[in-house]
C-alpha cells in the first residue's frame, strides 16, 4: 500500500505560477513511475506529466513549455511546476504512482486560475 499527498494547489491568476507537491509513503527508489493527472469539471481524469525511474519525463501537449516535472527520489517526492497558467489549467490535480504493478492515487489538490 503506498500512501501519496499532495500539497501546493490554490488560486492564481492567469500567467501565474504554482509549484504541486507530492510525497509518496515508500521509497521513491521502488516506484516506477510517478506523475500528475488532472480533472476539470464534465471532463475525464487526464494526463499532465509523468516521471520514469529511468528519468524519462511525458508531458500533455497542452502543458508543454509550461510545465516542469521532477521528482527527488531521496526525499519520495514528485514536483510539478506549473508557469504560465491559463484558466483552462483550471481543474483537482492528482499525484500518481506505479508500485509494483499497481497504480496508486493521491487526494488531489485544487488549482484554479481566474483573475
């Protein structure tokens, strides 16, 4: 069982900036692969970013050169940095892990940008 919580959604305005936050209850070394997923109201759970054991990272295309994952698998942690964000970014973002074959889910966070 792999407990995940998230940290760091909130309100901005357009063009701002917010950084997610995701620490993971086991070793960081053991997951394979962690990211994020997100879901706006009426709309199905979608990918934003993912980030491999192997340090391989995917994006959305909707978030590219916007978006920067990373994860510190020292700390069991994933990082979403999110630059430039429109109100279609507007939505509860999920952290994700794939340990052992299973695939775990966060709380999720809330991220809205409205001016």
């Amino acid at each position: 069982q792999v407990q995940l919580v998230e940290s760091g959604g909130g309100l901005v305005q357009p063009g701002g900036s917010l950084r997610l936050s995701c620490t993971a209850s086991v070793s960081g070394f053991n997951i394979y692969l962690m990211g994020w997923y997100r879901q706006a109201p009426g709309k199905q759970r979608e990918l934003v970013a993912t980030f491999s054991r192997a340090h391989n990272s995917n994006y959305a295309d909707s978030v590219k050169g916007r978006f920067t994952i990373s994860r510190d698998n020292t700390k069991n942690t994933v990082h979403l940095q999110m630059n430039n964000l429109k109100p279609e970014d507007t939505a509860v973002y999920y952290c994700n892990a794939e340990f052992r074959g299973t695939l775990y889910w966060g709380q999720g966070t809330q991220v809205t940008v409205s001016s």
